[in-house]
C-alpha cells in the first residue's frame, strides 16, 4: 500500500509542478500518470529482483 501511495504522491507532484512550469494541463496530466506507473514498474522490478535470490 505504501508503495501505491508513493507512487501517487511523486506522480501528482511532477503533475503540478509541469502544471506550474508550462501551463498546460494535458501534458501535466501525462507526466503526472507516466511518474506514477514509472515508480509503481520499478519498484516492482527492484522487488522482484531481489526476492528471486
């Protein structure tokens, strides 16, 4: 859960910064769901690597 969290909170903030930064909400929506699911797929890969030992 911690996890999902996390991956929330860095997405919605890359989200409003990019927000602030170019004004244009669509491209902010964009970053803030490819910095979500980024930080949910490598946090899983580094998970997974390393239980597989």
């Amino acid at each position: 859960m911690r996890i999902f969290l996390f991956g929330l909170l860095l997405g919605g903030l890359s989200g409003g910064l990019t927000q602030h930064y170019t004004g244009h909400p669509q491209l902010a929506a964009c970053v803030g769901i490819v910095a979500a699911v980024a930080t949910w797929l490598g946090t899983a890969t580094v998970i997974f690597c390393f239980e597989s030992e």
